[in-house]
C-alpha cells in the first residue's frame, strides 16, 4: 500500500528501512529512503508503520494508566463541582 503520494513510498518500503537500520524517526526514514518529506500527511502513518516494526507498545497516556472505575472522575474534581 502506498503511504506517501509525494515520494511513492510504500508501508513495505517504511517496514523495511526501519527493520534492517532501527530508524527512531520519519525524517531518518525519509533520508535513508533517498527523499524528504513534502506535504507531511503520511506522518502519522509512517510513525504508526515504525511503531509496529519495532515492536513498540507505546498507548497513550490514558491508556497506559489502566481503566478506571467510572465512579472515580467524581475523587479527581475538587469538592464543591458537580457532574453537568
């Protein structure tokens, strides 16, 4: 699949640099495949596409903390706020 229309990149193309040099960023792929980012909109799926080759189990900060009893938003405000 092709996930840059500026440089024809493919998610093979992105797996295969970051695997064979374990590239940390889009820029370091973009140089190690030979061209730079245009319009930027591949970004954020060339980042996702290195996350997954390297193996990265990287969650958002929310996530990272675990789930939360529903009940428990009401502990994190300051007294005196209730729900709307």
């Amino acid at each position: 699949m092709i996930v840059c229309s500026c440089n024809v990149l493919s998610d093979h193309d992105v797996r295969s640099a970051v695997e064979a040099k374990a590239l940390r960023s889009a820029s370091q792929v973009y140089g190690c495949l030979g061209c730079s980012a245009q319009c930027g909109r591949c970004a954020r799926t060339i980042r996702r596409i290195m996350d997954e080759a390297l193996g990265s189990g990287r969650l958002p900060a929310t996530a990272a903390r675990g789930p939360r009893h529903p009940d428990s938003a009401a502990a994190d405000r300051p007294s005196g706020i209730a729900d709307r």
